[in-house]
C-alpha cells in the first residue's frame, strides 16, 4: 500500500512548464526563484523578502501573490508588475531560473517536517509510525521532486554564480545576515532598519499566530480541509529528528543521504 496519497499529491502541486520564450509566462533575467525541497523554510524566507518589500503588511492571505508559486499558481507570476520578480518553486536542477536561492536544511528535520504536514494535509495516515513514512520519504521522497539528497546535489554541484545556497540553520542563527545576502544577490537595494522589522514581522511566533488567525482562509479556501491540530508553522527548529528518528532510522536515512549531510556539516 502506497503511504502517499499521489493523486491528491500531484492535485496539490502542479508542475509547470517554464518555456523562456513561451506560455505560461516569459522569464526576465533579474527574476529571482527562491527553490528548496518542500519543508526547508522557504515560507519563511518569502514572508521575510516579502515583509521587506512592502513595509511589513505580509501574511498568509497575501504572501503567495506577492511572490507566487509556479506549483500552484504560475499565471499569478505573469502577473507580477514589480521587478525583480520573486517566485517559489520545488523544482529540482533547471538551467531555466535566471538567478536562484536555493534553501538548504538538515534532511532529517525536513523529513520530520514533511511527515507532519503530510498528516496535516491527509496525505499520510496518522497511524502511520515514523519510521515507515521515513522509507518511504528516503526511497521515493516528495511528489515528483525526487530523494532529498539528489534535490540538493542537483542545485549544489559544481560552481554557479546564478545560485546562491543559504542554510536554514544560519537564518535561525541570525536571519537579517541570510537576508541582507538574499537582497543583495537579488539587486534590491539594502536598508538595516528595514531589514530588522522585516526580520521581527517574519518572527516564527508571529507568523504562526498569523497561520492561526488565518488558518480558514489559507488552509481551508485554498489548499482544501487541513488538520488545524497540526500547525503549518509547527515547530522551526534545527534537531527535532533527535526527537523522532531511532538508531535504525538514523542508519538507514544514512545510507543514502550521509555524504549530502557531511558536505554541508549536518554530522559534526
Ligand atoms: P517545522 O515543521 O520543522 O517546524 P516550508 O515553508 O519550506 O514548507 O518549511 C516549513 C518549515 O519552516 C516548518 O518547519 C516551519 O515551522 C518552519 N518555519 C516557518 N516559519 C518559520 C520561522 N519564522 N522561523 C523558523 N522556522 C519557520
């Protein structure tokens, strides 16, 4: 039996294709994707551009037209006036993204992240013990987006001035760095005071008061009935596979995952 329900999956995030030159929309080449393997913090990351942009009046209601998803809504990229352009996606390796953010986070924690949110959004059976979701996320990994290993190598080999990496450990470090570094590589001009509030507004207990208040509009309207036990905004810490994976987990995510977890110092 399939842990994953794949066709409400694939309903969930449709996989456009980009033409340079074609429908659904033309690429600038000062557009700015802000790639990750779903549950690495991109959210977060978009609330604080976002938040930066226009003053602090971000949430949940606004965030995805502001900078919008090429997986859910990719007509609402045509539509951005303001340049750069600012886009999420979860595409694996494209030649196709002018410049890119790629968001980088402890596989482990991305694992313990999604198999919440797969029960938030009824992808997985809560009877389902973390420890097959874990083989099932290690062998097959998320929708069409392949293993989380291969999805990071894709974006982290080799040298390429158009990639920037930031690591979701160095945000919760200290996030005004991680965005002063997003800006700047984005060619948006730099204001320390702006980039302190947009920090402070985008602040894991603000945003999850947000996803609160807005939980029916957003999760309900949008994405179709959610679990609100389940928080989107659920935890935003680094090592909660500590608190999940057994010894044997940890040995069998290993196996296929420890040389990209070594590479980006996950195992010190
Ligand atoms: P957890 O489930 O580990 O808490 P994405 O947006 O890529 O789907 O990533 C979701 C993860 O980012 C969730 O991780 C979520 O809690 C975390 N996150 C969202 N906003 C955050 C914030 N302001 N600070 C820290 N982590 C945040």
């Amino acid at each position: 039996m399939k842990l994953f329900n794949l066709t409400s999956w694939r309903r969930l995030f449709r996989k456009p294709e980009i033409k340079p030159t074609g429908k659904p929309f033309d690429l600038y080449p000062d557009d700015v994707f802000l790639v990750s393997y779903p549950k690495s913090g991109n959210t977060w990351l978009r609330f604080m551009i976002g938040n930066y942009i226009t003053n602090c009046a971000v949430d949940f209601t606004n965030n995805h037209l502001l900078i919008p998803d090429i997986h859910f809504n990719p007509e609402k990229c045509a539509e951005l006036e303001s340049r750069p352009r600012f886009i999420k996606s979860h595409m694996p390796y494209t030649a196709q993204y002018p410049k890119v953010i790629y968001i980088i986070r402890d596989g482990r924690d991305v694992a313990v992240s999604y198999f919440y949110y797969a029960q938030k959004m009824g992808l997985l059976d809560k009877s389902t013990s973390f420890s097959t979701f874990l083989k099932e996320f290690t062998q097959s990994g998320v929708g069409s987006y392949g293993s989380w290993s291969s999805h990071v190598e894709s974006w982290t080999a080799g040298e390429r001035p158009n990639v920037l990496v930031i690591k979701y450990e160095d945000m919760l470090e200290n996030a005004a760095i991680q965005l002063e570094r997003t800006l700047r590589f984005a060619g948006v001009d730099c204001d320390v005071t702006k980039i302190e509030a947009a920090v402070e507004a985008s602040k894991f207990n603000k945003m999850q008061n947000l996803e609160i208040q807005q939980h029916d509009l957003v999760f309900v309207q949008m994405r179709g009935i959610t679990d609100d036990s389940i928080r989107f905004v659920r935890k935003g810490e680094s090592g909660d596979w500590l608190n999940h994976f057994s010894k044997e987990d940890e040995l069998y995510f290993g196996k296929t995952n420890d040389h990209v977890l070594d590479k980006f110092g996950y195992l010190k």
